[in-house]
C-alpha cells in the first residue's frame, strides 16, 4: 500500500512539473521597458500591454493583443 501512495505521489509531482512548464513556455521577458508614471495599476498595466504590443507588432510574427494575456511591471 506504501508503494502505491509513494508511486501516486511522485506521479502527482510529475504531472504537476510538466502542467508548470507548459505554462511558462510561450512566456518572454522584456528587459529596459520604459517605467510607467501612471498613478494606478490599472493604468500601469494597460500602458505595459500598449508597449507590449506595439513591440510585437514591429517584430512582424504574427502575434496579436489577443496573444497577449498576461503582464507584470
């Protein structure tokens, strides 16, 4: 019975890491993002996906804003 919780476990952890690198795949870091001066967080979010945006888009990947889901400043 040991062995079968000792296996589910580490199976468990397995799927867990492989879930965990699946999310960061398509991630990308942006270094030398100008800083935002807007007052809210809001504000400061939607001015990083503007920049975000506008940067991919010179890139001509074909990545589009609705590619685009996360941002953190």
């Amino acid at each position: 019975m040991q062995t079968m919780q000792n296996a589910l476990s580490e199976t468990r952890a397995a799927v867990t890491e492989e879930q965990d690198k699946e999310n960061r795949r398509n991630n990308v870091i942006l270094y030398r993002v100008p800083e935002s001066t807007a007052k809210t967080a809001e504000e400061r979010s939607t001015e990083v996906r503007r920049f975000c945006e506008k940067f991919v888009n010179a890139l001509q990947m074909g990545v589009v804003g609705k590619d685009l889901k996360k941002f953190l400043d």
